[in-house]
C-alpha cells in the first residue's frame, strides 16, 4: 500500500517550479489520543439473539508533514491505534485501526487548479466505512484503498469545467472485495450573483471478487440558488443508466447559516457498493444535521438519519441519530464524546429481524505545536 503512496508524494513533489521550492513552509506534527468506547452490539446481531457489549480502549500516535508553497501543496498523514476489549480479549490488536493519506493541490496558473488523494484505512470495524448507507457489519478486519483526482478550469469569470476521476477498493474478511471506478465530466455556469447551473456526465463501474460486474451511465443537472446570504440550496437530478433499468439519481441540500451554528437538510437517491455486500445497491437517504457552538471552544453537533438500502426485492430500513459535542480544553487538546443510538430492519440477504446500534466513545487528544521541519529545536517525528 507504501508504493503508490510514495510514488503520488514524489510526482507532486517534482511538478511545482524551482523558484516556489526555495519559498516554501515545510512543517512536522505528532499527536496521541486515548478513546473510550461502549459498542452494545459487537457482531451486529439480531436483538432477539442476544447482543454482545463490551468496553473497548483504543490508543496510538498519528504524524502529519507538510509542504506548503504558493503553486503547490503536500500533506502526508499517518495514525495508527491499538485496541483493547475488556470482555472478548481475542479480538486485541496492536494495530487495529491504521490510516494513511497523501493530498497534494497544484495551480499551475492562475484559472487551473488540479488536487489528488491517495488514501488506505485497515480497521476491525468495517460499520466505519458504510457511511451513505449505514449498514451494519460484525468486527472483522477490513480495508479501504482510496485514490481520487480533481481538475477544474475557469474558462470565464462565470464558466466553469471541471473533471474528477475516483477508485476505492473495499475488501472484510470472510467477505466479498468490491472495487468501484467513478469518472465525471461537468460545466457550471453562474447566471447571476445568487444562482448558478450545472451539468455532469458520470460513469461508473463496479467489479466484485465473485466475478460480477456493474455499470452505470449517469446525467444530471443541478440548480444551485442562495436564497439569502445565510440561506442556500442545491438540487441535483437525472437519470441513471444501467444494463437493465432505468432509475433516478437526486440530491438535495438546503443550508441554513446562524450566528453560531448552521442547520441543513439533505436527500439523497444513488448506487453505491457497501463494505459486506455483494453487488451495487440503492440507497435513499434523508438526513437533518443541526450544529451549535455555545463558547469558543465548545461545538455541538446532532444528526438524525434515515437511509433505505434495496437491491433486487430486498429492502432495509436503518433509523440513526448521531450527536457529538467537542471541547478544546486547551490549544494542543481537545475531548470530543460522542453517541449512536438506532436500528436496522433487517439485511439484504434476507433476514427481516432488527438489529439495534448503541455505541458511547470519549476520545482524548494531545497534538504536538506545529512546527517548522528545518527548525533545530522542532521534533520531527
């Protein structure tokens, strides 16, 4: 997994001009963190089966290095975390949760930005990775192998192209490994100080270790209108194309700024691959995300969810609410608590039985100032 990282890094690295290298800002960063987790279902198993619980600690270091210059940046990030459960000691691990990114942004000129992400997680928590979808998967080890590269031009002040192409592959134990390729074309065309159009072409292709394959043509069109200075919404809609059927791709988002908070709402239909399924899936998702910062260094945070996953006949309903509150006690430590109480209505292989979430986590974390690579009296990790 090293390899293509290094190789992105060392090709950023070669593409910005001589002159922004002697300008630049290199720095180097540590920090640690200890968690404290509760996971009232650990397997996710059916309620009527029992549940297991258990109390988990999770501890380890991450280390950040940057290259900052004014045509070119590069942040490489590492962390990894050692696990520890009080009641199923076999799943202990001494790296149980690893992940690692390199991100660079190039502007070559002045309408031309191009960025690119190379990123890899190993965790034993694969529900981690099931973000849109929310599904729930048992403890097991995963990975999550991630390359995404954007490019955008402003051919005018008002026009604007863009493309983007992404790669993940998803792999569990005991399970299916998906690898899913996304190439999107688009124009946004800004018709006024409030309102702007969009335009996209995406083309996706889904491949499963089991043989099977999936494609899918996409069109969409999206309205995007600032109702007032503190209120936006963005409405995205069109048709997927696939081998068999026809069927709609929407999103919908409606921002609202306050005066220490922000509340949105948002509506999501598409395809995607989930970590422990076989083949592509449709997800419908409705979510309400409401924000609150009360003091400076206090930020609160409360989202109710809902997501409806399908695939063939089957159909699974997952009711969520996540709410997380972080306080920064100092400059270099924070403490963020958060809870997830829920339910899933079954499984897409066929089980109608309801499989209940309920996890609590404290997380600690001291981060290192940052400081100047070249600096003598820094710590370079």
């Amino acid at each position: 997994m090293t390899r293509p990282l290094a190789a992105l890094a060392l090709a950023a690295t070669l593409a910005g001009p001589a002159a922004a290298f002697a300008q630049a800002d290199t720095y180097a960063r540590m920090s640690a963190s200890v968690s404290q987790i509760y996971d009232g279902n650990l397997f996710a198993t059916p309620a009527r089966r029992g549940p297991q619980d258990d109390l988990i600690s999770r501890a380890g270091p991450s280390f950040e290095v940057g290259y900052l210059s004014l045509p070119l940046d590069i942040v490489a990030h590492y962390g990894i975390e050692a696990e520890r459960y009080l009641n199923h000691p076999d799943l202990n691990a001494s790296a149980a949760h690893q992940d690692a990114d390199v991100r660079f942004r190039y502007l070559p000129m002045p309408r031309l930005d191009i960025s690119a992400d190379a990123g890899y997680v190993a965790t034993q928590s694969p529900a981690e990775l099931n973000v849109d979808s929310q599904l729930a998967v048992g403890r097991a080890p995963a990975e999550r192998l991630g390359l995404s590269a954007t490019a955008g031009y402003d051919f005018s002040a008002v026009t604007r192209f863009s493309g983007e192409y992404t790669f993940s592959r998803d792999s569990v134990a005991g399970g299916v490994t998906s690898a899913m390729q996304r190439s999107r074309v688009g124009m946004q065309r800004r018709t006024g100080q409030r309102t702007a159009y969009r335009v996209d072409y995406q083309f996706r292709h889904a491949g499963f270790s089991d043989g099977s394959s999936s494609r899918s043509d996409v069109f969409t069109a999206a309205w995007i209108h600032a109702i007032t200075q503190r209120t936006g919404v963005e409405i995205a809609a069109g048709p997927r194309l696939n081998q068999r059927s026809v069927r709609p791709e929407v999103s919908a988002v409606v921002r609202r700024q306050l005066s220490r908070g922000e509340l949105s709402a948002s509506y999501s239909s598409t395809e995607m691959t989930t970590i422990g399924e076989r083949g592509t899936i449709n997800v419908d998702r409705v979510g309400f995300t409401a924000s609150y910062r009360p003091a400076r260094r206090l930020a609160l945070t409360a989202t109710p969810s809902w997501s409806h996953s399908t695939r063939r006949r089957q159909h699974v309903p997952v009711y969520m609410l996540d709410v997380e509150s972080t306080f920064e006690t100092a400059r270099h430590l924070s403490v963020v608590a958060w809870a997830r109480i829920g339910r899933q209505d079954g499984t897409l292989s066929g089980s109608s039985e309801m499989i209940p979430y309920r996890t609590l986590g404290l997380k600690v974390t001291i981060a290192q100032p940052r400081r100047n690579a070249g600096d003598a009296a820094s710590v370079t990790p």
